[in-house]
C-alpha cells in the first residue's frame, strides 16, 4: 500500500515550500499536479525530475483509477498550483478515494492563503468559519450572510479582484460595518493587508481599483461580552496616548473606534466626561 502525501506548495513566494516537501517530491513515483505545466516549473526550479500526470476540476474522477493503480505500487503527491491541496483546489475525491482502498494519506503542511491571511489579519484566530469562495451574485450572498449573521466566530472568504467591492458592500449592507482584513498577494511582491471598517477598505478601493489574489477576514459577530471590546482602563490609556499627541476628540473618537469595540459616540463621550470610566 502506498501513501497519499497531501504538499502544500508556496502560493506566491518559492520560498515557502518545505524541506521536506521538496525531499517528498523527489521521492515519490507520480505527482498529481493540477497543473503540470505550473508544477513543471516549480520542479525545474528545485531540479525535481519525478513523473507528472494531470489531476483538476474536470479530470479528477477519471483520473482516480490511475492515481490509484500508481499508488498501489508505491507512493505518489498531490499538489495544487499553489497553497494546500483540497483546500478549494482538487483532492477531496482523491483523499477519500486512498482510504477506501486502505492506503495512507498524509498531510505535508505549508502555505494555504486563508490561514496565512487569518492568522496577520488582527481579528480573533482562535475560532473561524471558512467558507471558500463567496457566491457571485448579491441574492445568493445575502442568503449566506443571512445565515451566518449571528456567528460569533471570524470569517474567511476567498474573492476575485473583480468581485471584491460588490460583496464588500452587500457584507456592509448585510452583515453592518464589520472590521475585516483584506489580505492581498500574500507572501508576493505587492503583498498587502489592509485592516479596517469595510466602509474603510471600500474608500480605499473607490480610488484603486483591486487587483490580484484576495482573502477576506471578517469578524464574527459582536456580543455585549465581546472579547473584542477593550476594557475601560485600555481604553483610557489609548485615549490619553492620542491625546499626548495632540489630536483632537475626534479624531481619536475615530480612530478608536475602529478597534476597539466601542463606538464614536462612547469614545467621545468619554473623553467630554473627562476621562472617568464610570461615568460613560
Ligand atoms: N488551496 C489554496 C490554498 O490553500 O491557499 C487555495 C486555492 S483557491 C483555488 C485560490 C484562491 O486563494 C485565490 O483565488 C485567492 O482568493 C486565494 N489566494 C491564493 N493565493 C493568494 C495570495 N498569495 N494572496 C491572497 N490570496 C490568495
């Protein structure tokens, strides 16, 4: 019986691949890749000589008999054109296919952009909801948001450039002004995170238009016992910081609010009362 090994391969920066990714790429019989010519490359680039056969979206089914007579003689790799195989890339059929024929399969973590994305985001990491690719027209976003409205935890979401600001504003308008993470070319040349209100990131997006790969963090619905919200004492350090530097009420208002968990209104009213706690 042969092992399934599951490589995570770099999604931007070549890098990010493993040690022992590249030394299972050397020794495995067969790599399934999704995309031979992309896979080519990589090998070449890491002078890898194994066999290449074809394993995506359209030939996937097909392609099990012969994945599975190579691993019965002997181990074989799948890899995706970038990131974590089976993590909306082709491998869930091939995975459960293995174990039904009782060989191994083992996972060669690595990079995967929606972790990657999670993880620098800011938003709370310890619980999250993945939920792929959002769906590509409005009626059918408001039905997801409809139903994931009220979840505590953060969500992720893979979106094309093209699509990026329409589903930012029905998330607006759907979910409110949530604090998100938008996370672009990650580990690439122009990598970029930008973190803020939606209503933030669509200001920025009003004067660039987006490009390249994206992943969107949202936050999990709020509760009054948020871990979100900052204490009173954080609050007030934050404020009196700000106010050391000059800015004015409002200024700090907004800025606060943005990470905090408390409004404008609270923030500002704080600081009218004059910094007292109890009082806001
Ligand atoms: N299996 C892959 C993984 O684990 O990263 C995800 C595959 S999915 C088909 C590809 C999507 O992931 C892209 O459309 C984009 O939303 C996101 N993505 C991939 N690379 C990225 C990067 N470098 N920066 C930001 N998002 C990226």
């Amino acid at each position: 019986m042969g092992t399934l090994y599951l490589v995570a391969t770099p999604i931007g920066n070549l890098e990010d691949i493993s040690p022992r990714g590249l030394r299972i790429l050397s020794e495995v019989r067969l790599i399934a890749a999704e995309d031979t010519r992309h896979t080519r490359q990589l090998l070449t680039h890491f002078e890898i000589h194994t066999p290449l056969t074809s394993y995506y979206e359209h030939n996937k089914l097909k392609k099990l008999d012969t994945v599975l007579a190579a691993l019965s003689l002997g181990d074989v790799a799948l890899v995706s054109d970038a990131g974590t195989p089976a993590i909306n890339d082709p491998g869930y059929e091939l995975v459960l296919a293995a174990l039904q024929a009782n060989h191994c399969v083992s996972p060669i973590p690595g990079p995967s952009a929606p972790i990657a994305a999670l993880s620098a985001s800011g938003l709370p990491s310890e619980s999250f909801l993945y939920l792929g690719y959002l769906p590509r027209k409005t009626a059918e976003r408001k039905r997801l948001f409809e139903k994931i409205e009220n979840h505590p935890y953060t969500l992720i979401f893979l979106e094309s450039p093209h699509r990026l600001t329409g589903s930012l504003r029905d998330m607006q308008v759907f979910l409110g002004d949530r604090q998100v993470a938008v996370a672009r070319e990650l580990t690439k040349i122009h990598e970029e995170i930008l973190r803020g209100t939606i209503s933030r990131v669509l200001a920025h997006f009003a004067a660039l238009e987006p490009r390249g790969e994206f992943v969107l963090v949202v936050e999990g619905k709020r509760g009054e016992e948020s871990p979100l919200r900052w204490q009173p004492d954080e609050m007030l350090s934050q404020i009196r910081r700000l106010q050391a530097q000059g800015r004015s009420s409002s200024d700090i208002s907004a800025e606060l609010a943005e990470k905090s968990g408390w409004t404008r209104r609270e923030i500002y009213r704080l600081i009218l009362d004059g910094n007292q706690p109890g009082q806001s």
